[in-house]
C-alpha cells in the first residue's frame, strides 16, 4: 500500500514495502529549551535552522510542533509552517491536538501533508477526522484510546481497526492512515519494545497499511540510547513498519543501512551516496 | 529447539527464541597478522589473552581456528583448544576443515564442543559428520555444496535439509545441528543482505533448528560498517536466528539491545549488567 504526501512540487511515497520515509522530529519544543525560548520570542530563525539541517541529514518530511503552554498555538502552527514550507521543500507533517491548529495550518500549507495525529479517543476521531478529511491530507493514527495505551498487541490492533473503520466512514482511505503502534519506554516497562514489534507485525499482516513508529522513546531511561534505538528500528523494519519519525542527524545512516539489508537499495546507491555527504570525522562510529 | 554446548563445568543453552548466544570470532589467524605470527612462533599467550577478554566482552563460547598456511594444523588445533579451555571456562567451538586435526583436538577438549563446519559438499559431509557423531559433539552446518554458495535462499534451504537428513542418518539429532544461511558481502552483491534473511526465515520455518550468523561479512567492502552491522543482527534475530560469530568486543552490546527488545531480558537486567561492566568512556557511542 502507498501513501503518497506532497509539499509545493516534490511528492513522498511511502510504500509498506519501503524505503522507509524519515520525518525529521526536532521542530517540537518538548524537553527543547532553545527552541520553546525562540518560539516564545516570535523568532523563528531556528525553526528555519532546523528545518534546513534536518532536510540535509535526509529527513523526508517535517514534523512541526509548535505546543508550548501559554503561546497561541492557532496563530503559532501555521506562522511555523509557513517558516517552513518556505525554507525546504518536503512535507511537512502538521503536530497538534488542537482541531483549530490544524485546520487553520491545513489550509495554509501547500500540497499534501499529513496530520499527527488522531487516535481512538472518541473526542479524537470527531475531531480530527473530518478535518483531515476535508483538506485531503493524510493522518497518522495513534493506537491508544479512552483508556490509554493498552499494554497488550492485541487491544492496539483492535484500535487501529477502529481508527481505520471511523476514517474511512467520514471518507479518509486506508492508504491515508497510517498506523503508529507506539512504543512506551522500556526504562518503565522492559516488555514495551517486543509489545510494539507484535502489535506491528499483527497490523500489518491484518490491514497491510503503512506504519510510522517514533523510534526514540523505547530506550528513554536506559544507557546506550543509540545502540536500543538502531536495533528497535531495524527490528521495526523487519516486522513492517515503513516509516520512523526520529532525529536524522542520529539515525539516517542505519536507516539506510537497514533499507540496503532489505534489498531495497540496488547497488547501495542511497546508502553510498548519504555515506559521503554525511561521514562523521573522528572516531569510527559505534 | 535447544542445542546444549558445554565446557568442564559450565552449559550454555541455545535456544530457537533467544536470548541471542554469542561465540567470539577473535581467535583466528585470518587477516590477523599478529596472531598467525604467534602461532608460527609457538606462542600462546596471545591464544590466552584473546581467549580472556573476548569471555569478558561477552562471549559464551569461543570459536578457535589455527589455519596458517605451513603449520600442521592437527597439533596446533589441540594445543591452542588446550590453551582456550585451561584459560576460560566456555564451550568451546572447533573451527577446521581437517577432520583429523578436528577428531584430535575433539578428543582433547571437555564437555560438549561445537565443530565449525560441515557443509553440503559430499566430500565435507562424509568426513565431518562422523567424527562429530563420535563425539558426540554439536556441528554448525554451512548452506553451501560442491556448485558453491547459492545465490538465493530457496537452494539454501534445500542444502540445509540436506545437512540435517545426511546428520540424522548417522545419529546426530537436529538439535546438535546448529544451521549457517551465510552471508555474502554485500559490498560485492548488495542483494546478499536480503538473501540470507529470507534463508534464515526459511529455514527456522521448515526445519525449527538454531540458526547461526556470521555477521560482519556483510559490511565487507562498504563504510560505517558498524551500523550496518548492528542492524544486520536484529533484522537476522527478528527473522530467526538465535546465535552469531562475531566480535563481542565490538558487537555485544547490540545483542544485549536486541534481546531486550525482544522480550527476552526481564527488567533489562542483562542489558544494565552488561552497560555497567562495559560502558565505553568518552565520547557516546553512535
């Protein structure tokens, strides 16, 4: 299955079968300091900054997350995604849970973009879904819901069902949903990655759609995040996950790595190509 | 399926569905120049200090091949076997293609050994698996035949059941069989990555025996071999395999990783043991 995302004149596939896409995480002010002060400050030089680096690192669309309490965030998303749009020329993917954000930034935003994200939240669904709906865009699905993130595959498999059921009665098609399974952190729970992986392997094999994953969160609270984050993405990847929203600069080249390991880079062009543009200096990589 | 290897005084288990058992690669003379020269001089102490700190890194078994060209390998393998086993306390893995020079040292080691390799050749087939038998001994089995290594999984396949059929028939169990998919450089043939993940699905599958992986061959020949090789490991240990040759110095840490992700390490006690005793100083490993 393809879900296809567009800016002003490129257009991303992202196919279940890959390469996988990267969405390039770094413009969200959580637990960001430097970028909650620049965003408070209406100065939106560093947006721009991290717009451009990650679009070099090989991010192929933009998360834009501008949720910093006490700012207008209606106001805020779209004056960012405007920043945006204007600086690099990928997708960018809208981050709110603010229906009005998304809207007013959905109508402001060129080609296609996607939504992150709804979820099976009733109060989600109503939301967010039509105005998805309306604008054409695609959406990520988050596998939690009234209850939270149930702790079991299963109950998220049973969650992306219904999201995917609720999306395409307002008219949404299944190749614009794809499915985040989330991953919680295995410093609190040491069972969160392999839940993750089954609750990937069962949605794919049950509804063959594309599925995202935030490839970060699983190691938080543990030593040695980069060695858990490569391995939790490769291990994603084999299990059918075709898309990682992440930090480029960290993880694109094991990203292409594991697309090289798949077969699914003829003559290691991409992973050859992003090696000379990005080689570290220094010490070899772990 | 369990394969049971064991030394004097120690078994180590390894199992179809992990935790991943690693057998250390270091003590081999190819392209290790100061190791052929020690063995040329008849000198163990380096045998002795690869052996120490390959089980400090991790290591549960200990490969040991002595092939340098002009030595007589019969009385070298039961020396240096000798050595490894008088030093460390691990199942030891008996890497020759001579079969005298494997019955003797055989003969020398305790416990339950592993012999490196029989492969699909009939010359291989007939000379390696006796010599195992009486022993009792356990055997990696390489998917390769008199026409070399195949190009696709599918005949890797039908090679390892050949293996298995030809162990049965003279009383090694499948259990004692621990299967070798290879895997070629993808720095000649990008496409070997995919192919021997396909092999080991195929073959865990068919056959449900244990499943080894050489797993820096694959990075021969292209840059950040690192991560190409970290991520090889979790795509082969998502697909089935349940043990690897590789340098624990380099490699250990991400099998932690992958176990852990796997489900397979409870409260990541493995994983926070392993960080503690081996955590790198400088700068963070990438």
């Amino acid at each position: 299955m393809q879900t296809f995302l567009s800016s002003a004149t490129t257009t991303v596939k992202i196919n279940t079968d890959g390469p996988m896409v990267i969405i390039g995480e770094k413009i969200n002010p959580t637990g960001h300091k430097r970028l909650a002060e620049a965003l408070q400050g209406g100065d939106f030089d560093y947006v721009r900054e991290l717009a451009a680096r990650q679009v070099a690192a090989g991010a192929d669309v933009l998360d834009v997350n501008v949720g910093v309490l006490g700012l207008d965030e209606v106001a805020l998303l779209t004056q960012a995604v405007k920043v945006v749009t204007s600086e690099v020329n990928v997708p960018v993917c809208l981050d709110s849970a603010n229906p009005e954000a998304l809207a007013t930034a959905l109508a402001a935003v060129p080609g296609k973009p996607l939504v992150n994200s709804v979820n099976g939240k009733e109060a989600s669904l109503q939301a967010v879904l039509p105005v998805v709906k309306d604008r054409g865009a695609a959406v990520i699905g988050l596998t939690m819901d009234d209850h939270g993130i149930p702790k079991d595959a299963e109950t998220r498999l049973a969650i992306a069902g219904k999201i995917l059921e609720r999306a395409a009665k307002v008219g949404i098609p299944a190749e614009d949903v794809i499915i985040d399974p989330l991953v919680l952190s295995m410093g609190v729970d040491t069972t969160a990655g392999a839940v993750t992986l089954r609750a990937i392997e069962l949605i794919r094999q049950e509804f063959g759609v594309n599925i995202n994953l935030g490839a970060s969160n699983v190691s938080f609270g543990l030593p040695e995040r980069q060695v858990i984050n490569q391995a939790f993405l490769a291990l994603a990847a084999g299990a059918g996950a075709s898309c990682v929203i992440t930090d480029p600069m960290k993880l694109a080249m094991a990203v292409r790595a594991i697309d090289l390991l798949l077969g699914r880079d003829a003559y290691a062009r991409r992973y050859i190509t992003y090696f000379r543009a990005h080689a570290k200096e220094g010490p070899a990589s772990h």
